[in-house]
C-alpha cells in the first residue's frame, strides 16, 4: 500500500523535481495534493482522501509553514508533517518541534535520506536528523536552565512517580527505535491499548510528539530510565 504525500513549496521548479522523484514506483508512494502555499493546500484537502503525510516548505505566501502546521494540527492532527526547508536557525527548529510537526529537514539533505526521513514517520511517528535532535536537546535544556528549572524537572518527576507500571515501560522504549507496534508486544498490550497510553502519556507529559517525549524525559530522567 502506497503513502499518500502531499507537496507544499512555493518553488514549482523545486516542487515539481521533487514530486517526480517521489512518485518512483519502487518508493510506493503517491502525491496526490501539490500547493505552492498553506493556503492553497487548505483548499484542495479533501477529507475523504487525506494525504498520510504532507511535506511542507516554511517560507511562503499567503499562509506560511508555521501558520499551515498550526492549522493542520487543530484540524487534521492524523496527518503527519515533515518540514523540508532551507531554515536551520534554532528559532524555527524549536517553533515547528513545539507546534507537533512530525520531523525537521533542510534542503541539503539527499534524496536518499528525504525517503528515509518519510518512511520513518510513517512507521514510527518521526524523524529528525542527527543535526537537527542535536538543537532540539540544546534548545530544551537551555531552557531548562533557566530560573524554573527545578519546577520543571520536578513537574516531570512529578508525572514520572503517578505512571502505572505499564505507562513507565511505555516511555521508556517510547526513547528508543521500537515502532509502537513493537512496543505493544514488548509489553504484552494490545495495539489499540498502546494507542490508548500514547494519548494520555503525550496529554500528562505535555508533548505533541514521540521526539518531544523522548527529549524531555532524558533531559530530566536520564538517571531514572537507566535503572530501570
């Protein structure tokens, strides 16, 4: 079964190049939305025939990347973002992190690892590439250097010692390469059930994503998850 891609970049030369490599039948994948902006995506989406996975540019007009991701979360949340950019600032990096996008290109990247990058997130939830995870872990523990450090290390220790047996096994291989279906049978739950803790999990550790999860509970439970 192919994965179904939509492609928003304002560039038609970039947009069209990268659609005709995509679409390779040995990739089995399927663009079927193309939009030179968030706006126009907005507008060709139809729910009956949502794309798995959109890939999307940050600077546009009309609605930006920031904007589109914004949008798609509160509407569309099923639908997983990878953002492919020329943008490597940490000021953009953190904001999509923050706003649930999927996974975090630059341009420069190859075709090989842009594949990669899709299957990933569409097995496991995510992807973000060695340069970009090591911003992220700069970004959240300059934060957590800050003057309510302890507070959130003691809010996420807080959270850490009210998670049943169960929660606690699911986070701490949610920090490694299983895919949840792997997870589930690791702790012998149901994939419908693993699902189940994965929203409640995301909602008491106030994250949007499995990176986002992974990030926090090493940077304040490291010591924790290594005993277990």
């Amino acid at each position: 079964m192919s994965i179904k891609l939509a492609v928003v970049d304002d560039h038609k030369i970039f947009r069209d190049v990268l659609i005709e490599n995509l679409n390779s039948k040995e990739n089995k994948f399927s663009v079927i939305i193309e939009a030179e902006d968030g706006q126009s995506l907005i507008e060709k989406l139809q729910k009956n025939n949502l794309p798995d996975l959109i890939i999307l540019d940050i600077k546009m007009p009309r609605k930006n990347g920031f904007e589109t991701v914004e949008w798609l979360k509160s509407k569309f949340p099923e639908i997983k973002i990878l953002v492919l950019t020329m943008f490597d600032d940490d000021s953009s990096i953190s904001k999509m992190f923050k706003l649930g996008a999927n996974g975090y290109l630059t341009k420069d990247i190859s075709l090989k690892e842009l594949i990669t990058a899709i299957k990933s997130i569409s097995e496991k939830g995510f992807y973000y590439s060695e340069n970009v995870t090591h911003k992220l872990v700069h970004l959240l523990r300059n934060e957590n250097t800050s003057t309510n450090k302890k507070s959130e290390s003691e809010l996420v220790l807080e959270v850490w010692q009210n998670l049943s047996i169960k929660e606690k096994e699911f986070v701490t291989l949610s920090c490694t390469d299983l895919t949840y279906s792997e997870i589930s049978q690791k702790i012998h739950l149901s994939p419908r059930t693993v699902e189940t803790i994965r929203v409640i999990i995301f909602n008491k550790f106030k994250v949007k994503t499995r990176v986002g999860l992974a990030v926090k509970v090493t940077t304040h439970l490291s010591s924790l998850l290594k005993n277990k």
